[in-house]
C-alpha cells in the first residue's frame, strides 16, 4: 500500500508541473536553471561531500536555480539542502516509486512527480539551460549520456558539462577522444561536451 505522501504527490503531478514551469527562469535572464545528476549515495571520496556543497552553494549565491532528481539522500541531499542555504530555488524531479519509497526531499521548492524513470529524464532535460554531471553511478552516466547524445545531435545548445572531480570521467573523456579517433565521431559532433576540473571552469563554461 502506498504510503500518504505518496497518494497525495501522485494526485498532484499536475499541479506540480505547473509550479515546475513557473520556476523556469524568463527568456534572456542570465540566471538559469542548471540540472545537476548525481547520487544518492555520498560515495567514498572524501573530495565528493565539499565539492558538491561547494557547487551548491555557488548555484544558489548565483542566483542560478537548480534541477535535480530529488532525492534527500547522499550527494543528492547535501547539493539540495547547499543551494536552499544559499537561498536558491530547488526543483526535484522524482519517479513514482521513488516517492512511494519516501526518498524525496520534503523542504525543496517544487516536486515534479513523473509516472517512470524515461519521464523523469526528459522532465529534467525540458527544464535545463545547463546540464552538470557529478561523479556518479550507471544511473548518473545513463542521464548525461542523453544530454550528450542530444548535443551531439544539434538537439540541445546548452552547455554539457561533466565535472571531472579528483580525474572521475578521465576514462570517459578517453572515450570520447577515442571514438574520434576511430572516425565514430567527429570534433563538431562533441562540440558543447565540457569537462571542467573544478567549480572555477563550470562557472566560466556557463558564464557567470
């Protein structure tokens, strides 16, 4: 049986979309939304707590707003819970089931409730005007590679950023180098794919 949290957000998907697309910033606004995947595990890197506050933190002082998959656990959390004390706007994007299992954030801004994982991915691509990649997991992997599938397409102009924290996605960076190699992919076609180092050279990618 689910749970009355769950029966009261799944009868309001709706309404939370419409609150969701009210918190879209206007067009030409230099502020944007910025979805951030990551996990909902905090890791074993000591690295991974620190850097990820420290995004938040820059995304909410910046008076950027952030998009993410909603969970109050690990990483996820402490991004959350980071942009909020820096007084910014949170949107959580959730699957059914996650919030039947009670691992959404109760004190983010808006909660977009979506009937399956596939709705949830396009969900937080709809919304973004930056897209940011933590060290994460499969699930993390899975959600920047439509990003950068997208990109690569011409389908999306927004910046694709992986943050490549302590070296993470240098064997991803690798790959991508070696499927230019091996004529699979080209320059142009990973034009707007980014890794940045640190929180400096995500800042100075989205421009601000």
């Amino acid at each position: 049986m689910s749970s009355p949290t769950c029966r009261a957000a799944c009868a309001n998907i709706a309404d939370a979309n419409a609150r969701a697309g009210a918190a879209r910033h206007d067009e030409g606004d230099k502020n944007m939304n910025i979805t951030v995947y990551l996990g909902a595990s905090v890791g074993n890197d000591p690295a991974f707590l620190p850097a990820v506050r420290q995004l938040g933190t820059w995304i909410g002082r910046s008076g950027h707003a952030l998009v993410y998959g909603g969970s109050k656990s690990g990483l996820m959390g402490a991004l959350a819970d980071s942009v909020l004390d820096a007084g910014g706007h949170v949107t959580g994007v959730e699957p059914s089931f996650f919030i039947e299992a009670e691992f959404q954030h109760e004190g983010i801004d808006d909660l977009i409730v979506t009937s399956d994982m596939a709705g949830r991915k396009a969900k937080m691509i709809e919304l973004g005007d930056a897209f940011i990649a933590f060290p994460g997991g499969t699930g993390t992997l899975e959600e920047i590679a439509e990003v950068m599938s997208a990109v690569s397409l011409g389908h999306l102009s927004t910046p694709c950023i992986l943050y490549n924290l302590n070296g993470y996605y240098n064997d991803l960076k690798a790959l991508l180098e070696h499927m230019i190699d091996k004529g699979l992919s080209s320059p142009r076609r990973q034009q707007g794919i980014y890794f940045a180092e640190d929180l400096h050279e995500i800042a100075s990618i989205i421009g601000s």
